[in-house]
C-alpha cells in the first residue's frame, strides 16, 4: 500500500503503507509518484484521493493566486484528470 505526501520529512511514517511524495498540483511529481508506484508494484489497482485544501475568510479578501491554489489543488488536480494524464504518459 503506497499514500501520497506533499512533504516525506514533515510526515509521521504510517505503518504497512510506504509514503511517496507528491504534489497534486504538480503534473511532474504527480507522474514521478505514479511511475514510482508502477515501478514497485507493477500497477494501480485503486486510488483515493484525499488531497484538499480550504480558505477561511471572506471573499472579497481572497487574492487571486488564494483562489487560483485553491481550484488548483480541489477542482484541476487529481480529481479532474491530473492522475489520467499523467497515468496515461507512463
């Protein structure tokens, strides 16, 4: 069982599960994690997907880089098609 971290060192290991570094913000760390997952158990059989992030406040104070890491990680990341293109390249 593999889990998927944004930072190894600032992580407590989990036991039975080998953490991976990604970002899934990132197209290039997320297709090092899949090809790293590949590689050691020759395929993906399921994946969830837990990566989140949230804002607190109001609107109008939200920069648009706030907005735009926040859409990055919780609408363009993994759940709209991050992981399939990056699966579909390895």
């Amino acid at each position: 069982m593999f889990g998927t971290v944004r930072g190894i060192s600032k992580t407590t290991p989990v036991p039975g599960v080998e953490l991976v570094e990604m970002d899934v913000r990132d197209d290039a760390s997320v297709h090092r994690a899949i090809q790293f997952v590949i590689d050691q158990a020759g395929r993906i059989d399921v994946l969830i997907n837990s990566a989140g992030a949230n804002l607190i406040g109001a609107v109008e104070e939200t920069t648009t880089d706030e907005a735009a890491a926040l859409f990055d990680t919780n609408v363009f990341g993994i759940p709209c098609g991050r992981f399939r293109r990056c699966l579909a390249r390895t």
